[in-house]
C-alpha cells in the first residue's frame, strides 16, 4: 500500500515552546522564499519537494519492547519513518501531508464541502501565520476543483486511506504541539491564540478520519481489512497502537490545570472540548462506515472477545472514557 515514507518528527523531539515553534516557521519561510515565488503561485509539487527532507536521522526505539513494537507496526503500514531532528521537520511534514492530500483530492472526488477540503490541508499555512498579520501570506496549500471520479478500484482506495491516515498523524502533531505551546505562553491571550490553533487541528483531524474512509465500504472489506490482519501484521492491529495519538492524550492530560483560570473557564477552552468531541465522533464514524455497527473490530476479535458489544459502541466508550478525563481535569481545578 505504501509509498515513500513519510518522516513525522518523533513525538519525544515534537516543539514544547512558542519559541521554538516560532524557530521552525523560520526555517520553513525560508525554505518557501526559495522557491521565488508567491505563496499564492507557488507549485505543490515544487513545494513538496523543497519540504520533504531528503536525509534525516531515524529516531530509534524509545519506548518498552512491547509497545514500541506495537507503535512502530502501526507506522510501518501507514508508510510512516521517525525521525530525529530539529523542530522544523514537524511543520515540514505536517505540510507535505496536506500536499499529498491535496492531490488525493485532485485524483479522486470527495464528499467534503469545499469548505471542509480548504480547512483539511490548511492547517499548515495557519500555523506558519501564526503571529503575524493576517494578510501576510495566504493559505499556501489548496484543495483542488472538485473531481467527480469516486475512488473505484483497490490502488485508489488504499492511496486515500494512506493518505488522510498520515493527515490524521500530522493533524494529532499539530494538537500536541499547539496545547504545550499554550501551556508555555505567560499571558492569556497567548494561551487562547495557540488554543485557537488546537481547535482547528482538532477539526481538521476529524476531517481527516472522514477522508480516510471516503470510499465505498466493499473496497475496504475486499482490499483494505485483510492487509490489516495476519500475516501482513500482527494479529489485533488496531488504532490504539497510533503513536501521536499516545501522546497527545498524555499532553491532554491537566490540560486545564495547566492554563491560566481566564483560559481554563473561558470560551475558547469550551470550543476546544466541542472540538475534540468533534474529533472522537469521526472515529466512531469509520467504524461505523465500515460495518462497526455490527462487527466487533480487529482488536475484539483477535482477543475472542464475546461481549455483545460492537466494534463502533467500543470506539465510543473509548472516546467517553477520555472526554471524562479531560473534563474530570477542569472539574477538579
């Protein structure tokens, strides 16, 4: 299914400061100024490929055996490489991930609004005008008109649910990322510009869910579920073995206790639950798409699990269980 990989930055080497996510906005300008043209004329295959970082240094295990095992399967299949570095190469791949969206959208049609495919790869060019005023540079990376040809054989189908996976991954960065840099601003207005940011990933993520599993459901119980079962991976290969996703729980975690009382109580802290909400659901709404409603998952059926409970009311007790935690958090602040 894959192509070339990916290089996501590993989630220990992700930026924890609005500096040093301000140092990574720098590198990236001045990769994009290289190009010598607007932002608004600049070439998404150009672009990609002055982003995409030739070398980088493979991060190594970093976890115990058993789950870094279980994390580096997970990337293996979605055609996902860690790798060590500078914080820079978190924007550059988060951007290359909305590019190789961007043409998926130009390969094959999509149920998204334009507005929701604007939003899906625009989260980059968000981030890189985060600071500045907003006419400085427009949205750098955008969807394509409209294609009307579904995505109707095996290759397509697999391509798209690379593709909007890797988005997800790049997506979950981005939320981690935007949180620990709210958590470090010292005024409240920082914190809610950076939180900002964080409800629009969260969106965006779910976009990306939506778009991974845009196609129809018998492509993926022919072409797609069977590469996830053994012997192409180990048995019980589920979306708890997602790496970003680890960790962005972890950096959820106090959120709220972490913040200043005026953002923890305030407005853009109530959009960032909605959002995540938001975010969860879309999960539930793959399962679902894919039989879900029915069918226990991968991982249920791996343990012979015989419960009575679907793979799809799993995913929401799952997504319950983290939402009360982090509400539980701002509860007890």
């Amino acid at each position: 299914m894959t192509t070339k990989p990916l290089p996501l930055l590993h989630t220990r080497d992700l930026p924890t400061t609005g500096a040093q996510l301000r140092s990574a906005t720098t590198t990236v300008d001045a990769l994009i100024a290289g190009l010598g043209a607007p932002s608004s004329a600049t070439d998404p295959l150009q672009l990609r490929q002055v982003l995409a970082p030739d070398h980088y240094e493979h991060a190594g295990p970093q976890e115990t055996p058993s789950r870094e095992d279980a994390f580096s399967e997970h990337d293996t299949f979605f055609g996902v490489a860690r790798a060590h570095g500078s914080a820079d190469l978190f924007l550059r791949a988060l951007l290359v991930a909305e590019i190789d969206t961007a043409f998926d959208l130009a390969r094959t049609a999509s149920s998204l609004s334009p507005a929701e495919r604007s939003m899906l790869v625009g989260g980059g060019s968000a981030l890189l005008r985060h600071g500045r005023s907003r006419r400085a540079g427009g949205q750098l990376i955008r969807p394509p008109d409209a294609c009307t040809a579904p995505p109707a054989d095996e290759r397509t189908a697999q391509l798209r649910w690379q593709s909007g996976h890797r988005l997800f991954f790049a997506h979950l960065q981005a939320i981690t990322v935007t949180c620990r840099c709210a958590v470090d601003a010292r005024t409240a207005a920082g914190q809610a510009a950076y939180l900002e940011h964080t409800v629009l990933f969260c969106t965006s993520a779910a976009l990306a869910m939506r778009h991974a599993a845009d196609f129809d459901p018998e492509l993926y119980v022919r072409s797609i579920r069977p590469t996830m079962t053994p012997p192409h991976v180990g048995s019980g290969f589920s979306g708890l073995q997602t790496r970003d996703h680890y960790y962005l729980v972890q950096s959820l975690d106090s959120l709220a206790t972490r913040l200043l009382p005026d953002v923890a109580g305030g407005a853009i802290y109530r959009e960032f639950e909605a959002a995540l909400k938001l975010l969860y659901a879309a999960h539930v709404h793959v399962c679902r798409r894919f039989g879900g409603d029915t069918n226990a998952s991968l991982r249920m059926e791996a343990s012979k699990e015989d419960s009575g409970t679907t793979g799809a009311e799993r995913a929401q007790q799952y997504a319950g269980l983290r939402l009360r935690k982090l509400g539980g958090k701002r509860s007890a602040a």
